[in-house]
C-alpha cells in the first residue's frame, strides 16, 4: 500500500509525523521534514528504526556538552576536591564535541582528537603519553555511556578507538647521575624539596606537609602521616594522605641524612613559602621556574655565554617534582628493593602501580644493555678491520 503523501508547507518542506506511544498518559509524535515527500518518509522511517533501536528521539539532539557536563557533576560528588580539576582537564580534551548532536557523534571524531594529541600536546609541545590518551578515551567513553543510557543514541562509538601505539608510555622520566649530582650541589630554595622527593620518594603534598618532627635522622626514617590537598590556589593541610597506604614510614639513605643535618631545624614546616606560610600551586610553580633557572645557568651549556641582563633560554632538560619521585622508584629498582618493599617506601595504595613501575623500568634499562652489546660489536668489527689491515 502506497504511502499517502502530505501538503506542503509554506515554507515549501513536508512535515511527517512519526507516533512513538503515549508518554506520561498522552499521545507522543515527533515531527520530521523533507523537501521531497520521499525525504520526509525516509526521516519518519530512520525514527521509527531507532525506536526500534530503543533510541529516545527526543534525546538524540542533545548536544555532547550537556553529557560532559552531566559527567563532571557526577565526578564532582565522588571524587576529592583536589582529584576534581584533573577530571576536568581530561573532559576538556573533547571540547571540540560540545556543540555536536551526541547521534552525529561518530568514532573518527574521537580518534582525531587522541591522533592529534598524540602527535603534540598544545600545553607542552610535547607528544602526550599513553596513559593520558588512554584515560581521555575512558573519558570519552563514560561521557556517551550516558549518552546511552539516556537511549539517545543506540551504541557507544568511543569503544573502537584506538591509542597511537607510538605514543610515549609517559612523561615521566627518571633524572640521570649527572642531574642528581646536580640536584646535590645546587643550592636553592627548593632545595631541599627536592631532595627529599629525590632520595625519600615523597610527592608534592606530602613535602608541603612535612614538618621536622617527622624526620628522625638517628633511625633515618621519614613518618609521613598528612598531606596538603590544593584545590585551585588555596592549600590546605589534613591530618592524612592521598590514600590509607600513603601514610607510611619512609628509610632514607644517609646521603639525605647527611644533607639534611646540615639544615637549619625548627617545630614548623620544612617546606614554606617566603612567609613562612603554606606552599601553595603558584608559590611551588614560581619556586620551581626559579629552581629551573638556577639549574640552567649553573649547568646549562651555551654557544654564547649569556649575560646578566639577557633572559637566556632552557637548554638543560627541565624536571619536575614527580619526575623526582619517580627517580627515587628507579633508585630502589636498580638497588633490588623487592616490590613489596617499594610499595611500600612509595605509599601505592595498588601494588599493580609499583609493578607496572618496575615492569617499564625492566624493559628500559634490558634495552640499554642491548644497546651497550651493539657498541660493543660494532667496536669489535671495527677493530678487526684495523688488525686485517694491519696484516695485508
């Protein structure tokens, strides 16, 4: 039976009706329109398919801002309020989706930005690791899953996207003996910060918390029992650390002992702004640009030397704090501190953490070794072509 045809309207469309059922009691249409007859019927049956799809019609407009946002004030409520601004730097990723019908949400679109931010960060200049590609597609993923839910769209498109595998495993990075050596002899205001983090393995809040009472340099020991949370520049102290496991008793060794009983002790702080007060992110971000700068000038090796008046540029590697904390798991790696025992001396709340940790660490420095064996064999080669020459 032939499908009626339907007046135009005076805007020239053709309007067709598709009923979905009663709803709260009363009848439900959603209205489609086509410049042709056939357009609007082949609208009216792509509805009735997704109602067949179970695809709530009236949702499937809604944009993937609305989902995103809907996804952060759930993150909000669950998470700490220092954990929140990350969830948001990971949802800010897909912000070139927000005006985008979550149904015309398709897989390439996801897959660029993560190709994109594979190739190079905007806020580093550097390609972004693995694990934050990784997390941005979970992110994705969670956000249209409640797209899903809502039936307003049948399948969750972020399922078939892939990381780079080219991608780098991280952006962290272990410092080597010579810029340990250079931590050692810099002497600075952070400092001390970093060599706490660099021989103890403490992270930011737990060195912005540390008092010296929790040092005991007879029993070289570190009790590490409070932690500042920053939530945008506000810094506040609390009576406890990221998780259960990070409260913990750190064993320096005597190279931190050492260094540290050359500092001048009181009951506050070891680590203050200028004030006295609490670090907080600007203070610690201006006291590492100048740190930055120190490294830079004492180490850095420049064509032309600069002068004092001249801004000279950053030749050295620059670190960070957790660039630090991840040297001190490499010391325990490369010294043969089982994995129990490093969990431990870094307060992993997931043994998995220290294992994937040493997992990464096995694989980079087996690989080096390969590398020393094909310097070695192309040294031999060269010598043998010396010793033949030698003997024509």
């Amino acid at each position: 039976m032939p499908k009626k045809s339907n007046k135009k309207r005076a805007d020239g469309l053709i309007a067709v009706q598709v009923y979905l059922g009663r709803i709260d009691g009363k009848r439900k249409y959603k209205t489609v329109y086509g410049k042709s007859q056939k357009e609007a019927n082949a609208k009216a049956d792509e509805v009735k398919r997704k109602l067949g799809l179970g695809v709530d019609p009236f949702s499937e407009d809604t944009l993937f801002l609305v989902y995103r946002k809907q996804w952060l004030a759930r993150k909000k409520d669950a998470i700490s309020a220092s954990s929140y601004p990350s969830y948001v730097s990971l949802a800010n990723a897909l912000l070139s989706l927000d005006n985008i019908p979550v149904r015309k949400i398709q897989e390439h679109h996801i897959q660029a930005i993560l190709d994109n931010l594979a190739a190079c960060n905007p806020h580093t200049g550097r390609p972004t690791s693995k694990k934050t590609l990784g997390s941005i597609k979970k992110t994705a993923f969670q956000i249209l899953e409640l797209a899903r839910r809502a039936n307003a769209v049948h399948r969750n498109c972020a399922e078939g996207v892939e990381v780079a595998r080219a991608a780098p495993k991280s952006n962290r990075r272990s410092l080597s003996q010579e810029e340990m050596k250079h931590v050692e002899e810099t002497q600075h205001r952070a400092q001390t910060a970093a060599m706490i983090m660099m021989l103890a393995g403490l992270r930011r809040g737990e060195v912005s918390a540390l008092r010296w009472s929790d040092i005991d340099l007879r029993a070289a020991t570190i009790s590490v029992s409070r932690s500042v949370e920053f939530v945008g520049n506000v810094a506040t102290v609390k009576d406890c650390t990221k998780t259960l496991a990070g409260m913990r008793t750190v064993h320096i060794p005597q190279r931190l002992v050492d260094y540290l009983k050359k500092q001048p002790r009181s009951l506050g702080l070891v680590v203050t702004q200028r004030s006295g007060r609490v670090m907080t992110k600007s203070a610690w971000r201006a006291l590492w640009a100048s740190y930055m700068k120190a490294q830079n000038l004492k180490y850095g090796k420049f064509i032309k030397k600069p002068e004092p008046c001249d801004k000279p540029p950053m030749v050295i590697q620059p670190f960070g704090c957790h660039d630090l904390r991840h040297t001190f798991a490499t010391i325990l790696y490369l010294s043969g501190v089982d994995i129990l025992t490093a969990r431990d001396q870094l307060g992993h709340a997931d043994v998995q953490t220290t294992i994937g940790i040493y997992t990464h660490l096995d694989k980079v420095f087996k690989e080096r070794k390969m590398d020393q064996l094909d310097a070695y064999l192309d040294k031999m080669q060269v010598v043998c072509k010396c010793e033949k020459a030698e003997s024509a």
